[in-house]
C-alpha cells in the first residue's frame, strides 16, 4: 500500500510530460490529462480505505532513514482531501476540454500548455497534502503556485497580465516568508522533518516559539487569503478563464488552510495564538461577505463569498478543539466542492449569456431551467440552508464553538451566524435578477442592483452560445457529488471526526512517522 | 551559534532594497526586488548552515552542515525560473500596453468612485517610465 503513496505525484508529474509531447494533437493530451487523474483518484479511494482503520501510510523517498530523508505521509485528514482535490480537478478538466478553454476574447489561448500545466498544478496540490516535512511542503507549495502563475495568465489578455502580476507578486512574497521560516525552524531545531519539529519545538524558548509560529502562520495565511492578507483574491481569481477559477477556488485556498490546519495541530499544538486565529476568523468571514454584497460580477461576488467562507474553516482550526478540527476538516471538503460548482456554474451562465455581471442578466430559468437548477442547489447548499451539507458543516462548527466558554469565541460564533445570513443576500440577488427576472426588463434596471457598478473595462460583449455537453455534465457531476456529500454526511462526518481526534493528538502523528 | 557580521548585513542591505524594489509600480523593478529578496533569503539560509570552514565531507571531525545548501540551491533554481516567468510577463505587458506599470483593479475603482466612474482617471495620476506611442504596434 505504502508503493502507492509518491504515484500521486509521480503519475501527474509523468503526465505533463506526455502531454507536453503531445502537444500538436489534442485529443491525445486530453486522454492523457483525464486518465492520469483518474488514476490519482482511484489511489485516493484506496489510500481511504488503508488509513480509514487510523493507521498511517509512510513512504521515506530514495531508502533514506526517516528523520534524513524526505518523508511522505498519509493520514486520514492527507488522504481525504487528496481524494476529493483529485475529484475536482477530474470534473474541472471535463468541464475545460467541453468549453475548450476559449470564451469571449480567448480565442487564441494557447490550448497545447493548459493541460500539462493543469497536471503539474495537480502534481503540486497532491504533493503539498502528503508532505511529511516542510521543505518538501515548500516545494509542494512552489510546483503548484508556478503552474498557478502560467494558468492564470493564459491568453496573456491586458486584464490578465495586470491581475496576474499581482497574484504573482503577493504569491513570491509569501513564499520567500515560508522559506525564511523553514530556514529558521531548521535553525532552531536542527530539522525540517515535521514529526522531528514537533518533538523539538517544546524545548524551545517561548519568544522563539512565537516567532516561528507566526512566521509560518503569515506565509499560509496570504495563500490561504485570510484577512487581512486576503486583498489580492478577489483581485486576481475572477480575471481567468473559467476552469481555472473554478480549480483556483476550490483546491489553492484549501491548501493554505490544510497548511495551517497542520501548523496548528502537529508543529505547534499548543494554544497560544489561538484568540488571534478566532479573531482573524470573524474578521474574514464579516469583511469576506461585505464585499460579496458590494459586486455586479457573478465571478467576483463568488470570490469574496470564498475569502468569507475561508473564515469559517479558520475558525474551527482556531477553536482548538478535536470538535472544531473535525468541523473544519468537514466544511473543507463541503467548500472544495461547493465552491467550485459554483464557479463552474458562471462558467456556464457566462457560455449561455456571454456576460456574468447581473445588471445585464435577466430570463435565464426561461432560457435553461437546467442551468437553474445547477445555480440554485449548489447556491443554497454554501448559503447554509438544511438539510444541505453546508448547514450541517455550519451546525458543527457552531457546536464546537458553543462548547467553548469564553466571549470572544461566544462573539466569533455570532459573526459566523451572521455571515451565513449574509451570504445568501447576494446569492439569491442573482437568482432573483439574472433567473428570475425577465429578460425583457433588463434594460429597465433594477432595485436590487441599483446600488452597484459594473466594471467600466470590461466589454459589454454578450454572445449568447450553446452550452457544450462536458461543461453540462461535468457541472451536474459537481453538483452531484456536492449532494453526495449531504446524502453521505453522517459516515464522512465521523471520518472526520476520527481525523479531527488524531491530529489534535499530536504525538500519534510523531510515533506513526518516525516508527517509535 | 555564530553568525557572520558580514553575511548578516548584506542581507539586512538585499532585504531592505528588496521590499523597497517590490513596493513599486513598474514590474521591471518588481522583477530586481524579487530578485534581491531571493538573494537575502539564500544568504540566510547560508548563514544557518554554521560558521565557514568546515571541510564538506562528514567523517573528518566537524564537517558544515549539507541540509542548508540543498535547500539554497532549490531556492534558486525556483527564484530563477519564477524570474524567467515575470521578464515574459513585463514583454507581454509591454507588448499589450507599452508600459510596464501595474494598474489597479477597473472593478474596484468603479466600485471606490462611487456613482459615476471614469476610465480615464486610473492611468492618469502617475507618469509611465516609457514614453507611451500612440499607435498600437
């Protein structure tokens, strides 16, 4: 079982190369892309059912003895969330090769690299989750941000290139922050080894312990687009092509929050930067949503509404608690999931309609009830709205924090709550204006959106186009899945439990990766 | 542990000029500080691996630790494929726009003017390094 633990890697990273092979034969790249995460997939159900027990998988690379060596382990928490990244990215290259990655002005998208690129960003988000020390993380974070880079920017269209600069350059200096404190853990405790750290870190003195902590803590923060290190998101995701947002959203953001998930659990278990955890959580939650209300863009309300929810999963971290954990690791898969239907979906309203922002939508459930019901489900399921799994995600982070008996989590609780409410304001403002509406009346204007701006530069182009079979089906599959996760909530959510109660449990990870 | 006077200043010096660099609008200076902070980094990184000397094989008493310079030489080979990245970006750039200056979000400054947004007045506060040709080439 442990041979199949580096195929996660190896697999993507061998397909890029194929793929870039391959490059003057399209159909060729796109059998390659969608075998190679069918593969991952498959070993992500099997790495579930080999960890489900609680036993952990631990590959040391090259035969070097552990604490030497570069490690890879999978636990219960590494194991689910390659499963449903490798899911996701699976459903997102359907939904790219339907769209051939060309809408509006994209025409002449160099389409040869967008596959083997999408495969080394796989490779990097695979790697990241499996990394059993922190340079390895380091590294894991650099493949999939480079590949990031090049997939934001292709088409190399005016907008993009400006947004592209600035999540490239916010992008580099959080990884040289991440660097500096991987040099200066290694130079506090003499490795980089995770479990090593975790052993070693409480001999240190308490000031250095901050230090570290908080250096590390502010490098995963930026990726993970926590306020207030959360500015360039809605400034960048919402400029690329639609599959690549929609991949963007749901897996990047996840893997800066998995980053922290293990900072706090494994590296650093201790309580002492929790409060400051809470109270970024409330403030990216409230700040998140606020600007959610404030846009005219489908793609850039949906990009503050993650900035929002990335509070929610900072909070159950923040909690401290193997209940909160467990919440926290349960709404990541809900909001990987959600999250990027979501995005999917306005790929698809911006295919049928040829624009996304609502003041020039209007008559879309005449035009395609379908595309309704792929807006509506997954639209409530994030607004939180039972029996959806968002509510039940919701309800457990609550609970968590309704156990906790002090104000300041009491306050993030009903900011949380708050933020739910909130959140289905500007989500039902674009079923009500963009489905409901007809579209004759778009011209008239509209009282819901009477207080919003519409991007001055953006070309008002509406070119209204069939939706091509694999977007179609390759949402309906996300929305599906997004169901599945309600319909399989009570098993999924006592697996998370169980990871939660393990990784709150730091020294079980210690023993299982250096084999004491 | 020791730490070289030396090594320590040039990187307070790299860091300083780095950050200062990449606060700036014109991507080419962007692209220098990214530089000089990859730079600051790898010198910290080297100042980790103890003090100079020490032969580089183990066996011999005290060798100098290997951990730090693998991690350097990763660090550069990604800081200089990142830079490759960004010189295509600012020729792009500058092959779209003939300029090389990061412009703020259309959307956010129609959104901080409030009621009635000009697309004009976002290029026009700050003067570009190139003179700006008219014609598209």
């Amino acid at each position: 079982m442990t041979a199949l633990v580096p195929l996660v890697v190896i697999l993507p990273i061998l397909g890029a190369a194929g793929a870039l092979v391959a490059s003057g034969r399209p159909r060729l790249q796109r059998t390659i892309a969608a075998v190679t995460l069918t593969a991952v997939l498959g070993i992500g159900i099997a790495l579930i059912a080999a960890v489900a027990d609680g036993g952990m998988l631990v590959m040391p690379v090259g035969g070097w003895p552990v604490p030497f060596g570069i490690v890879l382990v999978v636990d219960r928490l590494s194991a689910l969330l390659l499963t449903v990244s490798a899911a996701v990215l699976l459903a997102v290259l359907v939904f790219s090769i339907g769209q051939g990655i060309a809408d509006g002005d994209d025409r002449e998208a160099p389409v040869s690299i967008f596959y083997p690129t999408y495969l080394v960003l796989a490779a990097g988000v695979f790697d990241a989750f499996i990394a059993g020390d922190l340079f390895n993380l380091y590294v894991g974070f650099e493949i999939l941000l480079v590949s990031s880079y090049v997939l934001i920017t292709v088409g190399g269209t005016e907008p993009r290139i400006r947004a592209g600069t600035t999540y490239i350059v916010v992008s580099l200096v959080s990884s040289t922050l991440f660097l500096a404190a991987v040099g200066a853990v290694y130079a506090a405790t003499g490795t980089v080894n995770m479990a090593q750290i975790a052993e070693r870190v409480q001999a240190l003195p308490p000031g250095v312990q901050v230090l570290l902590h908080v250096m590390l803590l502010t490098a995963f923060g930026i990726k993970a687009a926590v306020f207030p290190l959360s500015f360039w998101l809605p400034d960048s995701y919402p400029t690329a092509i639609a599959p690549v947002t929609a991949v963007f959203a749901g897996l990047l953001t996840k893997v800066g929050v998995y980053a922290i998930l293990r900072t706090e659990t494994t590296l650093f278990p201790g309580p002492e930067l929790n409060p400051v955890l809470l109270v970024v959580a409330g403030l990216t939650m409230l700040v998140g949503v606020l600007g959610a209300i404030a846009q005219a863009d489908i793609k850039r309300m949906l990009s503050f509404t993650l900035v929002s929810h990335i509070g929610y999963l900072i909070m159950g971290v923040g909690l401290g608690t193997a209940a909160g954990t467990a919440a926290a690791i349960f709404y990541t898969v809900h909001h990987i999931v959600v999250q990027t239907t979501l995005f999917l979906t306005a790929g698809l309203i911006e295919r049928r309609a040829g624009t996304t922002t609502i003041t020039r939508l209007g008559g879309l459930l005449a035009a395609s009830p379908l595309l309704g019901v792929l807006y509506l489900v997954p639209a409530l399921n994030l607004g939180g709205i039972p029996p959806f799994s968002g509510f039940l995600g919701k309800l457990g982070l609550l609970e968590a924090g309704a156990a906790a008996n002090d104000p300041l989590t009491y306050a993030v609780v009903g900011i949380a709550v708050l933020t739910s409410l909130l959140t289905l304001y500007p989500l039902v403002r674009v079923w009500n204006v963009s489905f409901w509406r007809p579209a004759a009346q778009v011209a008239e204007g509209s009282r819901l959106t009477d207080e919003l701006h519409e991007d001055p530069f953006r070309p008002a182009t509406v070119d209204t186009r069939s939706l091509a079979a694999p977007m179609v089906l390759a949402t309906a599959g996300m929305v599906l899945l997004g169901v599945g996760i309600t319909v399989f909530a009570g098993p999924l959510y006592q697996y998370a439990s169980d990871a939660g109660a393990t990784l709150q449990d730091w020294p079980v990870y210690v023993r299982g990766v250096l084999g004491r | 542990m020791s730490v070289s006077i030396a090594l320590l200043g040039a990187m307070a010096v790299l860091y300083a000029c780095g950050v200062y660099l990449l606060l700036d609008k014109s991507v080419t200076r962007i692209i220098i500080g990214v530089l000089l902070i990859g730079n600051a980094t790898n010198l910290l990184l080297l100042s980790l691996a103890g003090p100079p000397g020490a032969p580089p094989i183990a066996g011999s008493g005290t060798s100098s630790d290997p951990l730090p310079q693998a991690l350097i030489l990763t660090a550069i080979v990604i800081t200089f494929a990142v830079s490759a990245f960004l010189m295509a970006l600012v020729y792009r750039s500058w092959r779209l726009a003939q300029e090389d200056r990061v412009e703020r979000d259309a959307a956010d400054v129609a959104i901080g003017q409030g009621d009635a947004p000009e697309p004009e007045e976002a290029s026009a506060d700050e003067e570009s390094e190139f003179d700006r040709p008219g014609a598209e080439q």
